[in-house]
C-alpha cells in the first residue's frame, strides 16, 4: 500500500504541476535548477516547492542565509550523501541537482515505509480493530501533504 500510495501521490502531482502552472510568490526562497533534458524538468520540478526548496537548496550549498536555520541539518545531509552516491552509481548522466532531487525522493519514499510500519506496530500495540487500522493507514499513505518532503 506504501509504494502504491507514494507512485499515485508522485504521479498525480507531475499530472497537476504540468496541467496548473504554479504561481510565482513574493518573498519565496527559489532553488533554480538545471535540469538536462525536458522529460526531467517535467517529472522532477513537481518536487522543488515550498519547504522542499529549503532542504534541497541546503543539501546543495548548506546553510548561507540566517533563515535556513529553522531545517535541522539530517535530512539535507542525508539528501546530498545520497545524491552523491546515486550520481556515482547511476549509468544515465544527470545534473547534480536533479540527482539531489531524486535522492530526496528515495529517502522520503524509505522514512514513508519505516514510519507506516512503526504506526501499524503502535495500532496493534494498542489492540485497536484491524478495520479500523487498516482505515488510518490508508487515510495515512494517502495524505495530501505527502508530495512535500
């Protein structure tokens, strides 16, 4: 159900990003990234918006404005370790910002299992109904929220 949800959540925001376009907000910290063909813009600027855009702009240069430092720094490290490893692994060639892009992806995908797992444990720690757990973890894979990292 994990990866099911995580696929049509991913899906459903590259389906909207291209059909709305986003708008343009005053005050907004931008992360402009290159990207090295049109496929990959299409799929992967979905994904650099909003709080996303400080975690990745941190995993790319680190922390260079006073603002920033409301991110604590696991997350980004993690973002550019893994970027730096999936550049070194992958046989395509892509640009060091889309590789950081989809690391953050591959992590957020992995902390989405691990925590849908510990919650199932919770639920059945607590002896709740399985109708009933089961309910909550599909309301929890298929949140709205869930295209942020």
């Amino acid at each position: 159900m994990v990866l099911y949800s995580r696929i049509s959540i991913i899906a459903f925001a590259v389906i909207v990003s291209y059909l709305i376009p986003d708008h343009h907000a005053e005050g907004v910290e931008e992360f402009v990234v290159h990207y090295s063909s049109t496929w990959m813009n299409l799929l992967l600027s979905p994904f650099v918006r909003w709080d996303s855009v400080h975690y990745l702009k941190i995993a790319s240069e680190g922390y260079v404005s006073e603002n920033q430092l409301a991110f604590s720094p696991l997350y980004p490290a993690m973002i550019r370790y893994g970027g730096i490893v999936l550049e070194r692994i992958l046989l395509i060639r892509l640009t060091r910002h889309e590789t950081i892009i989809i690391a953050a992806l591959i992590i957020n995908l992995c902390a989405m299992y691990i925590s849908y797992f510990a919650l199932g444990r919770i639920f059945r720690q607590l002896k709740l109904s399985r109708g009933i757990s089961n309910l909550a973890l599909l309301f929890y894979c298929f949140n709205p929220a869930g295209v942020f990292f």
